[in-house]
C-alpha cells in the first residue's frame, strides 16, 4: 500500500492524452445522440422546468426535437437524471438558446466529464497498490476506448455516470472511508438502478463490521428511497406513474439485446412456458452469484465483476452499455487474464454496438434529418428480411453475442480468455500444417 500523498497524481502521466481523449469526445458530441434515447434526454430537460412527473409521455418539441414522433416514453429510471436534464435546459436558456446543437454538447457534458473521470479513477485506484506503469497503461487504455467514447460522447448513455460513480464507491471503500463510498454507491443507484447489484458485494467484504454494514446500507439505500419519495410528495408526483416506468428495469417483456435467451422462443411449445421465467431468471441467478462470492471469498473486484457478469447474461434484454462495467472491473485486476478477458469482451461489445446500429449512422440523426428516415427504412428492411445485408448483420451479431457470453463464462468459472484458446489452437494448427 503506498502512501495517500502519492495517490493525488499520476507520476510521469501527460496531460496531453487527458486533453485528447476530451477533445475526441467533445468533438463528436454536438452532432450525436441515440434516435430515442437521446431524444427523450433533449424533450425531458425542456419539459422538466415545470417540475411536473418525468414518467409520463413526452411531445415533440419544435427547434429542439429530431425525431418526428409527436410523442416518445420516458426514462426507466429514478429521478435524478431528469433534474440533470432540466438543470441543463435552464443553463441553454441563460447562454440566450443560441442553437439546438449547444444544448445537445450541454446535455452531453456529464457523460463525457464521467468518461474522462472513469479514467482517472481507474488510476487511482491502481496506484494503490503502487502500481505507476499499471495506472498510466489502463488510464491510457479508458482515454482512447472507443466502446466508451460512443458510448458517452455519440449515444448519449448515462452509464458512464453510474460507473464513475461506482467506481468512486469502490476507491473510498478500500480507503475504509465507509460514508463516502455508501453515498457514491447510492448516488449511482439514484441515477440508474443496475447498481444496486453491487451493494451485496460490499457487504460481504470481511473489512466491515456489523455495525459498518448496516450503516453503509442505510445510507447507500438511502438516497434513491429519498430522492423519489421527496419528489413524489412535495412535488405531487404520481407513485404509480414512477413505478410503472421503474419496474422495466427489473422485468422486461420478451428478449432482445444481446441476450441469448431468446433461443426459448424458437419453438412454440416452449415459447410459452419461457415468457413466463425468462424475464425473472436473473433473480435466482445473481443469488447464486452472491453465494459464490461468499463461499470463495474473493476480494472487491472480482466480485463486482462475477455479480455483473452473472446478472447481465442472465437477463432476458440487456443493452451494449451494460458490459461498461464489468470491463472497467477487468482493468482494475491489470493480470494477462484479465486484460485478454477485457479486449475479448471489448470487441465483441464494440462489434455488436456498431452492427446494430446501422453502422453508427443512425447516431447522426440529431443533425442530419435525412439520416433518421433512412434508419428507419433500414430497421424496416430489416424486418422484414428484405435487405440484402441481412445475414451478414445477423451473422456478425450473433457471433459477437455467442462471444461475449462465452468469454464471460470464462470470467465467471475462472478458466482461460476464449481469445487466448483460439489463439493457442490456430498457431497449432498451423504449426501441424507446416
């Protein structure tokens, strides 16, 4: 463990890879955005100066909306991202509402400043085990990770917040500051709900007493009971409306993403009887997860990494973004293992975000309305089947699915990076063949 004065900088770290990976995602972040999610981002921060209920249906705005929808959904999540939204809204008005493409780069600046910050904490947390080379390299690595710069700075996604947030709680835990990290840990969970996964992992690191780990629950889940309840009653927001919005996060209908229970509806017979458990599937599976974690006793991050990994691979939906975290785990390790498991992961992810959204065209939308109609002419061919590049799409969608969950099997049962054994076996195959 080194000393705490040397955890305020990075030895020999140049600030000119900071000022480029920020400059790389600013410069991308006026003109993008996800065609839904983002839109609903724009539409909630002008909507939320009324301080009226986020969960409800959102109109479309003229000068500031670029989906043609007269109405769209809201956020699934508690409430704190729609007061970030509004706070930047009314930050747009101050600047006179010079263009919609500026309150687009405001809306932007939280996961982009996130996104650098995930970087550096990564470091800091390295460098607690004195580690320099280590936390310069994954620092490095975080800067110039495209998965993450699209991810941030083009889709417009909050969970580079959430990840700061809970890498934050990690980095004050193994400090033994208890109060900081449970308020990082429940300002992530107030953001978005994933989360909350991690807070069993906490809890079952032998460093807190028990005292230590009924306070650190309190407060962790404190601030989103807190955060929604206060609003719901001062503002007169409707409970029901927030949990219908909320409840999306723990059961999904059907499948999809990168989700590979979808086999279940192949055939009609078991089609039925899957409807039923795949949505709810996660739940027993994430309780195993935690008895593993407790049984083998292992330490903060590979049990963060085991938990999420477990819970997202057993989810009936889960989306690109939700591998942010388990890959920001990996990096923390710095073993040859676990940086093999991270770029498998990583490319697979990166392969399956581009493939399924048109290439990343469809992130033009915001600045090209063209763009949005092709996109869904695309979708619609797609469908439908017409399109002539969709097996190749399929193929490499599934491939990439197929992939990711065997490499986090891997992870998950401690063997050996799926990248490394196909590597292995082409070299001797080759070898035999000369």
């Amino acid at each position: 463990m080194v000393e705490t004065s040397r955890l305020d900088c990075i030895t020999g770290f140049p600030l000119k890879h900071f000022l480029a990976g920020l400059t790389i995602r600013e410069l991308l972040a006026p003109w993008t955005g996800h065609p839904y999610d983002f839109e609903i981002w724009t539409r909630l921060g002008y909507y939320m100066q009324s301080l009226a209920s986020p969960y409800r249906t959102l109109a479309y705005i003229p000068g500031l909306s670029f989906s043609p929808y007269p109405t769209t959904g809201s956020i699934g999540y508690p409430p704190l991202s729609a007061f970030i939204f509004g706070l930047t809204y009314r930050a747009y008005v101050l600047l006179g509402e010079p263009s919609r493409f500026v309150y687009y780069f405001l809306l932007k600046q939280p996961m982009i400043v996130a996104d650098v910050g995930v970087a550096i904490v990564l470091a800091k947390i390295i460098l607690l085990s004195g580690e320099a080379k280590s936390a310069q390299n994954v620092s490095l690595i975080w800067l110039y990770f495209p998965f993450g710069i699209i991810l941030s700075s083009m889709w417009g996604q909050l969970d580079p917040i959430a990840l700061l947030l809970s890498l934050l709680a990690t980095y004050y835990f193994l400090l033994s500051r208890w109060v900081l990290s449970a308020v990082m840990l429940g300002l992530a969970v107030y953001l978005k709900i994933l989360p909350i996964v991690f807070l069993p992992v906490f809890l079952l690191q032998p460093r807190l007493g028990t005292t230590s780990k009924f306070l650190y629950s309190l407060v962790s889940m404190g601030i989103p009971v807190a955060g929604i309840m206060f609003p719901a009653e001062g503002l007169n927001w409707s409970l029901q409306g927030i949990y219908s919005y909320l409840q999306f996060q723990s059961a999904i209908p059907g499948t999809g993403g990168m989700s590979l229970l979808g086999i279940f509806y192949v055939t009609p017979i078991v089609s039925g009887l899957a409807r039923y458990f795949t949505p709810y599937v996660w739940a027993p599976i994430l309780a195993i997860a935690y008895i593993y974690v407790r049984k083998r006793s292992l330490d903060l991050f590979q049990g963060l990494t085991v938990v999420i990994l477990a819970f997202i691979v057993s989810r009936s939906f889960f989306s690109e973004q939700y591998l942010l975290y388990p890959l920001a785990f990996l990096l923390v390790k710095t073993s040859k293992e676990s940086m093999l498991h991270f770029l498998s992961l990583a490319t697979a992810s990166t392969i399956f975000l581009v493939a399924n959204n048109t290439l990343l065209v469809s992130f033009f939308s915001p600045t090209f309305a063209g763009v949005y109609q092709w996109n869904i002419v695309a979708w619609n061919l797609f469908a439908s089947g017409q399109s002539p590049y969709l097996l190749l799409r399929a193929i490499v969608m599934l491939f990439s699915v197929v992939f990711c969950y065997l490499e986090s099997l891997s992870v998950l049962f401690s063997r050996g990076s799926i990248t490394f054994r196909l590597v292995s076996f082409t070299r001797l195959v080759l070898s035999r063949m000369t």
